[in-house]
C-alpha cells in the first residue's frame, strides 16, 4: 500500500490512523467534516513529520456527497498518477486502500432515530461506489462488535434477555451496522471492488481522552477515584489506539476480498472486570494484572479472535497482537505519571 483514502480522517479513530499510515510512508487522502485537518505528525525511521506533511491532502466532506466525491478532479489525479514510492505490504495493487470510518448518529453514534441510522447504510454503499470509480484496490469497511450480538440476536432471539435495558431503540445501531455490512457486500461485488470487513471493541488512547463512558472512568479510576460498578453483561476488549492503527495498517496491506478481521488482542472481559482490575492495579500497583477467564458459552467470545490477519502478516508485524490488558494498563499509568 502507497496510497490511501481514509474517510472520517478527522475523527477520533480515522486521526490515529492517518498519523500511522503517513509515519509509515503512505501517501494519505483523507477525507472529513471539518473544514480544514491535518493530523498529529511524529518522527519516524521512514520520514521526518516535515517530509509526511507532503503525503497529507484533505478534503472537507459531508456524508450526504459521498455519491459526487469521485467527480473531484484533483482527488481523480492523485489516485491515478504513477508513484514512485514501492508497495508496502503484499498487495501489489495499484489503486489506493480505502478506509471507511464513518457513522453518524443524532448526537452520538448510537442514538438516533431508525431513518438516521438507516442513512448511514446509504454513505456506505456511496463510499464504496465512489472507491470503485476512483479505481482504489479494495475497500476496508469499520464495522463494530454489535454487529455480532444483533447476528447472535437474529440467530436465537434471546439477545434482550441479557443485553437490553432501554427497550427497543438499543436495536436500532447495531441492527443497521449489520444492515450495512450485508449492503456492502452486495455492493462491492456489483462494483467489483475488494472488500475487507474490519471489527473492533473499545479504543483507548494513551490520555483516555476519548469522549465515552468508558474513558472517562477509567481515567478517574486511574486516580485513585471512586466509581460504580457497571452492571452490564456485554464482553468488550480494550485496545490501545496506536496499536489499533497499525492493526488498520495491517488489514489495507494484507486483508483479501471478503475477508472479516477481529482487531484486537483476543482477550475480552465484562465492564465490570475490567474496571475492578484497573482499580486494583491503581491502588495496590501490582506487578501483574490478570483479568478474569470468560465463559467460552457466551456469544461474543469466539468474535475475540485475530489470528487469520495475524498469520497473514509477516514475522516482524506480529507483535502488536500479542499485547494484553497488563500490558494496556501499564502503558496507561506511565502515561498519567
């Protein structure tokens, strides 16, 4: 991979990928609401961030003209012109690797009305047409864990048992993150472009500066700070952003067609296990942390897997895999010292 057109460049998640890609030496599109972006840029032992700034092209975007964003004639040029920086990774294609990154809610991804959820299939299904017409070599589609509990919910009906508090609008995201899943197969068969499905759980930043929950309690957990334990059943995996992002990197490089890839380290917990834990490590500061084993019956388990992108990679790319809670939790206590 030379080239790369990442869609939600200047969101959370699309930000620490577009730092990653262009720190490995890929030329970077990225696309966004914003008016104007331009990620953090760090040294690398491919480039200075001086050089990386001339790889970096942005392009203010919204969701509804996703449809018209191949017709840019300048963004046409750049997917087109001959490069002479060499392949990355083993995907000899020529066009650039799409990152879609996008999903809009009313006022958070995951509220909203149906017909607000169901406009972000739309966005998908335009992105993906505009890839193809750009000429890009595969498509890589963010999707998330929920997509696995409503597929376990549509397979059993028993998922608002366990999972549902709010009544029937908690169905509403994931069934339509499914529902867009399902939409691009069809679509990228029809517009022949390779597509790669991407899942992932929770990203944590080194600052925990994430606008969730979820952060925002660890953080205060972190110091020393009480909090009240959740009660929700649902499984997640903490990942660190930067490895997410390289994660990203690893599945635009070496992700095939219809491949669907776990990014994470394939340890999950409850909520509640992981916050007892951080508390522990906060206030004992042990040497080791070491969450609890899950019971393999439960559905999302064999979801926390990423062993087929892991084996696809070569030796040195690897590590970034192997990484654990202990290991999250010490990268974050160092970074709060």
């Amino acid at each position: 991979m030379h080239k790369a057109i990442i869609c939600g460049a200047s969101g959370y998640i699309g930000s620490a990928l577009s730092t990653k890609l262009l720190a490995r030496g890929v030329d970077v599109w990225g696309i966004g609401r914003r008016e104007a972006f331009t990620p953090p840029l760090v040294a690398s032992s491919n480039n200075e961030p001086e050089a990386q700034l001339a790889l970096w092209h942005y392009q203010s975007v919204d969701a509804q003209d996703y449809a018209a964003l191949a017709s840019n004639p300048q963004l046409q040029a750049w997917c087109h012109a001959d490069s002479d920086a060499s392949n990355i990774g083993s995907d000899n294609a020529k066009g650039p690797v799409f990152y879609y990154l996008t999903w809009r809610g009313h006022e958070r991804l995951r509220d909203g009305s149906l017909e607000e959820q169901l406009k972000n299939v739309a966005y998908v299904s335009n992105a993906i047409a505009a890839a193809a017409q750009l000429g890009c070599s595969k498509f890589v589609l963010v999707g998330s864990q929920y997509e696995v509990l409503f597929q376990h919910y549509l397979n059993t009906g028993a998922w608002h048992e366990s999972y549902f508090e709010s009544g029937a609008t908690d169905y509403i995201y994931p069934a339509c993150k499914l529902f867009a899943y399902e939409q691009a197969e069809l679509t990228a068969y029809l517009k022949r472009i390779d597509l790669v499905h991407t899942r992932f759980s929770v990203a944590l930043d080194s600052k925990l500066a994430a606008p969730n929950y979820i952060a925002r309690t660890l953080k205060s957990i972190l110091a020393g700070q009480a909090y009240e334990p959740p009660r929700s059943p649902i499984l997640y995996e903490m990942v660190l952003l930067e490895d997410l992002a390289q994660m990203f990197y690893l599945a635009g490089c070496y992700g095939h067609n219809k491949d669907v890839f776990y990014l994470g380290y394939g340890q999950c917990a409850s909520l509640h296990d992981y916050f007892a834990s951080a508390a522990h490590y906060s206030k004992e500061q042990a040497a080791h942390v070491q969450l609890p084993q899950v019971d393999g019956k439960q559905a999302l388990v064999a979801t926390f897997k990423a062993t087929a992108l892991k084996q696809r990679c070569p030796e040195g790319e690897q590590a970034v895999f192997s990484h654990d809670w202990d290991y999250v939790l010490r990268h974050l206590q160092a970074k709060a010292e």
